[in-house]
C-alpha cells in the first residue's frame, strides 16, 4: 500500500472525478484534489463549516456536505461555493457521508447526536435532495449512515450503519423519484467491525473501511467476504486511477477533531485491486 499524502487532519468523503481523487481535509475544513501522475494536490474549496461527504452533479458541479452547518454547498464552474439545500429540517447533528447517483439526486446522512463510540448514537434520517435542491426525508432510523454507493445498475442504495450492532450494510431499491424503498440488510458483521466509507466495482463488489478493525475488505454482491487488507485506521474509499484498479484509502490516527488538528497524522494512501471501478 503507498502513502500517496501526509499531513493531513481528517481525510474524508473520497470520490474519484475527472482523472482527480478529491476529499475533504475535514477540521482543516478545506477540500482537496490530488493528481496521481502528477502529485499536485490543490485546494479546490475552504469550508469553514468543515466538509465531508462529496459528491457530483451530472455536469460536473462539486457538492459537499458542510457538516456543522447542516448545509449541502454546491462549488460553481467559476469555484464560488452557493447553498444547494438546507438539511436542518432533517438532520439531528453533523452531517456525514453523501453519495450523488446518475440523476444528480444526492441521499446524505448524518450522525444522530453527538454521542462518542462505543455508545450508540440517537437512530437519524437520511435525506435525498434532488438536483433543483428540494429535501425529502427518505429514510428514518439509520444507526449513523457512514459510507454510501450506488449499484452499477443504478437500482441499489447500500449504506454502512456504522454505529449498529452488529455493523451493517443496508440496502434500499431506488424509486423512480428517489425515494427509497424494501429496506433490507445486505451483509452483517462481527462485533469488531464497524464499517465506514464505501467503494464500490463493476462486480458490484463493495469495499468496506473499518476504523476500528485497521482494515478494508471486499463484500460481494451475494454479502460473501472475498477479500481482505490490512490498513491503518482507514475511514474512506474511492476506487478509480487511470485504469480503475486504483483503491485509494483514507486513513486517520484519530476521528477526535482536536487530536486530529493537533497531530495531522491523516494520509491518503493507494493499493491496486483486481475489479475496476464501473465505467462511467
């Protein structure tokens, strides 16, 4: 696995987009996008209400979860950032990981309360903006919905519930309007897991980071673990690179905004992987 980036606070919300990995610097509250043939990285926004969750619009337009704010800020093609839509109607605490499928319809989760590990966090909603930036609640009793993909079909929302017990990943069939529907658990897991952010590969195989377990592992489409990686306290996934095979992994030493602020021992790093990512 090579460390590809050091010195960060809390990388989160990795999605890979127009030959970039972008991510956020969560308590350095900017967001970044790092060229791996070149090496640049380069600030791409400053969001003082500390970001998290990205995502893409069909044209290319940025959005991120502005955590503390309880907003969704959309990055304009001349960088200027703008309110996409206000969750504060919806979300109990910070907002967390977003996942933004083919419609441009983003589902954003968020953490319940502000209730630390291992005690579990009030049960919260997720939300689903659509691309005109109208909120609809669409789940209700997420146990903390940490990393989210969508099937290569396009039919399939899973999230991890990073906070239940045991650790979960729930899947949800896509209405039409975005609305989900037929809950139901795609794969379970022992007490040592608590899955984190997703990735997922043309084989619909989804990669899992596990904080707490210094791992990351592949679940397949039939909930069967295939594959499994050492990595130190990883938190998000993106798979992409010039051929797809690329499995970046962000890691942090600590999640505790303070701590991390303090020792910026957060690092992106790389490991090469046998499906690809799905095509665009």
């Amino acid at each position: 696995m090579d460390t590809l980036v050091e010195g960060l606070t809390f990388p989160d919300g990795a999605r890979w987009h127009d030959r970039h990995l972008w991510f956020s610097d969560t308590h350095a509250g900017e967001v970044l996008a790092y060229d791996p043939v070149t090496g640049a990285l380069n600030t791409m926004a400053e969001v003082p209400g500390r970001p998290a969750g990205l995502g893409f619009l069909p044209d290319g337009r940025l959005l991120i979860a502005s955590t503390r704010d309880l907003l969704v800020l959309r990055r304009e093609s001349d960088g200027t950032l703008v309110v996409h839509a206000d969750l504060s109607g919806i979300a109990t605490w910070y907002l967390h990981d977003m996942c933004v499928d083919r419609f441009g319809r983003a589902y954003v989760g968020n953490a319940g309360d502000g209730s630390d590990p291992p005690r579990p966090p009030r049960p919260a909603d997720l939300a689903m903006i659509e691309p005109d930036g109208t909120v609809h609640d669409v789940a209700t009793a997420m146990v903390l919905a940490g990393g989210m993909v969508v099937t290569s079909d396009g039919t399939t929302l899973i999230v991890a519930e990073s906070r239940s017990t045991p650790g979960r990943l729930t899947g949800f069939t896509i209405e039409p309007d975005g609305g989900l529907e037929q809950r139901r658990v795609i794969a379970e897991f022992d007490a040592t897991v608590q899955p984190d952010g997703l990735a997922i590969d043309a084989e619909d195989g989804v990669w899992v980071a596990s904080p707490f377990g210094d791992e990351i592992f592949r679940v397949d489409a039939d909930g069967a673990i295939t594959d499994r990686l050492s990595a130190p306290n990883p938190y998000s996934l993106a798979l992409g690179g010039p051929d797809g095979r690329d499995l970046f992994v962000c890691t942090a030493q600590t999640w505790v905004p303070e701590e991390a602020e303090r020792d910026r021992g957060g690092a992106v790093r790389r490991v090469r992987v046998r499906v690809p990512a799905p095509q665009a």
